[in-house]
C-alpha cells in the first residue's frame, strides 16, 4: 500500500467519522425522541459504568473471588460510603 492510499484513507475514515458525529447537529430542530428512549438514555452513563466496575470488583484473573479478605471489597464499600456521605 502506498503512502498516497494510506492517507486517502485516513482523509475518508475522517470525513465520515465527521460527518457521522454531526448528523444531529445538523438539523435546525431536535429529533423526536420516545420518553422509554430519553429515559434509557438518562441511566446509560450509570449502566456504563456499573459494567465496567462490577467485573474487577467481583474477578481475578478471569474467575470470581474466592475469599472475603481481598482489598476490592473493603475499598469499594469505603467509596461507596464516602460518595454517598
């Protein structure tokens, strides 16, 4: 592949990544949007992050923690409490 092709490529993947982010903002009214839809989007950020921490609090390596006195828990709890505080 050629260092012309390479960066015509890198100029079309950009053009459509550009174009594809500034579909909404394009428009001179906001989309219609179903409430079961809007509310989805409101709690899909806590979602996000629920599914990436759950993993690491409740693995190790690939299999699930066996025993109480592994540091995650205990840490966990004392984040929680202080957010919630």
């Amino acid at each position: 592949m050629s260092s012309t092709e390479i960066w015509l490529a890198i100029a079309g993947l950009t053009g459509v990544s550009v174009l594809a982010r500034s579909f909404f903002l394009l428009s001179d009214q906001p989309p219609p949007i179903p409430g079961w839809a809007r509310e989805a989007l409101r709690v899909a950020p806590l979602a996000a992050l629920a599914a990436v921490i759950a993993p690491e609090l409740v693995m190790s390596q690939g299999e699930l923690i066996g025993h109480w006195r592994d540091p995650r828990w205990p840490a966990a709890l004392a984040g929680s409490l202080f957010y919630f505080w």
